[in-house]
C-alpha cells in the first residue's frame, strides 16, 4: 500500500494518518460516517483507497482491523484466542480451557491450513509479472546478495540466504539473532542489492540497514506484511506477504513460500550458470561427506 507516497493530496494524507496510526477509526467506520467526521467528500475517500493501493474502501477498512489485531501484541492475541476456544469448547459440551477434545484440536488445524493456504494464493496473487521480473533480474545481476531477517524473520532470511546461494554465488546473511553486521553491510554498494525481510512489528536494526541501503543507493527488496511501515516506503521494491493466522502468532508461511519462489526462479534465469554453481557445490558436499549415506 502506498500510505507514505509523496503524491498524495493533502486530504488523502490526512486519511493515510489514520490508516497508520489510528486504524481503529477506519476499522469501526463506513464510508460516509467517516467522510463526515473528516470533513470531506466520500468521493476523497474513495480515491485515497485507489491511490494507496485498496481494491476500494472495503478492502482499507479491512485492512485496519488486521492492523488492530496486529497492533494487540501476542499476549493480548493468545489471550482472546484462548478465551475464543474456551467459549467454543463449553459450546459443545466439553471443560473449555486448552483442554479440548481431539475433534476441536483437529478443527483447528484444518483452520490453520486453510489460512495458510489462501495466504500463499493471496500473497502471490498481488506480485505483478513485471514487478517479479524486474525483482528476478537485480539479484540475478547483482555482484552480491544480502539477506537481512531478525526476530520471527530471522529464519525465513536464513533460508532465504541458503536457498539463494545453493544457486548462485556470492550470497550473504547480514543478519543473526544478535542484529545486522554492519561491517559486511558497509562493504555493499550500488553494485549489489539486499533483501530485507520483516513483518510486523519491524525490527528497528532492518529499517535502520535498509534506509543505509536507500541513501547508498543500493537496491533493497523488502519482504514484508505491512505496506504501512517504513520498511516498505524505503524499499525499491516490496512483496506483500499475508500473515494472517487463527493464533496469538503470525503465520509465515507464505513469506517462506516467497522466498523459495524467488530462489527457484533465479535458477532458472540462467540456467547454465545455475548448473555450474551447483556442480561446485555437489563437489564440495561430496568432498567433505556432509551428508550420511
């Protein structure tokens, strides 16, 4: 979503205020009660949610309830839910609590997995052909790759930098459960590009590297599930991933899923060079015995 957007009219950043920072607002509202209480046209209204990105004023308000939900915190989240499978359990006759019977636990998994699963079809849904392409083109020709992912992030950005260097060379991780290595970020230029992955809440070390990156001139490619945060205004190009869950906890699948979409597109890019660079590795695998037979 493009709430940050130096292109918007001063009525329509009055609208993308509170979609950042006062999501309850649009979440509670209708379109016309909120044209009234801003003192505008329900007309702006509408434009604002084309201008940012909305498939229409619908789409923004339910945008912000997921921002409030998001905006909880975990214990908040695990508390409802809990509370919400209690209720459920009492329903059909059992003790409530996290105590419930197979059936209600297996409901459950079947929830997860249909969210999970319209989260990937959601999530690769909204990566245009050309903005994948123009993605797919910078980390194949780009001298190196880094990776940067922290917190719940850290293990999508590791497998991330894993997948990338199975298939191409010079592939870094910036990142650790310690923070970003500044001292390998400092010896990137415009000749390399990062990948910076993070959803919500954003680390501040991310954002901290990836605005180095933007002032460096250095190509960044945020993936992330918040078009309101910094991450994604910094970025020369964003994926939007869906983290929705049934949980206290966000759901990452689908951002591991575009990560290994990224790595098995840029094999293909250059298939030969592909070949090659894996020939090494094999060799190298091969060489030290690091798998057992």
């Amino acid at each position: 979503m493009k709430l940050r957007s130096a292109e918007l009219t001063p009525l329509q950043r009055k609208i993308s205020e509170l979609v950042i920072n006062k999501p309850e607002i649009i979440a509670t509202a209708t379109v016309s009660t909120l044209a009234r209480d801003l003192g505008m046209n329900q007309s702006t209204i509408t434009r604002f949610a084309e201008a940012a990105g909305f498939r229409g004023f619908s789409h923004m308000r339910e945008y912000c309830r997921l921002r409030m939900r998001k905006r909880n915190g975990m214990l908040e989240r695990f508390l409802s839910s809990e509370k919400s499978a209690g209720a459920q359990s009492q329903s059909h006759g059992g003790s409530g609590g996290s105590g419930g019977n197979g059936g209600e636990t297996e409901q459950t998994r079947n929830i997860s997995a249909q969210l999970d699963r319209d989260a990937i079809a959601t999530t690769f849904s909204s990566i245009s052909d050309e903005s994948w392409s123009l993605i797919l083109s910078t980390v194949s020709a780009s001298a190196r790759v880094g990776v940067i992912g922290l917190r719940q992030s850290e293990p999508v950005a590791a497998l991330c930098a894993y997948l990338l260097g199975l298939v191409r060379s010079n592939v870094v991780e910036l990142s650790d459960r310690y923070g970003v290595d500044l001292d390998t970020l400092n010896g990137f230029d415009e000749h390399d590009c990062i990948i910076a992955i993070s959803t919500y809440p954003c680390s501040a070390a991310t954002v901290k590297a990836t605005q180095w990156a933007e002032q460096s001139r250095i190509p960044v490619i945020a993936i992330t599930d918040e078009g309101a945060m910094p991450l994604f205004s910094q970025a020369w190009k964003s994926i939007i991933a869906d983290t929705t869950s049934n949980s206290a906890l966000s759901s990452m699948t689908a951002v591991f899923a575009v990560v290994q979409a990224l790595a098995g597109d840029i094999a293909l890019a250059d298939p030969k060079k592909t070949a090659s660079h894996l020939q090494h590795e094999e060799s190298i695998i091969r060489q030290f015995g690091v798998y057992a037979e």
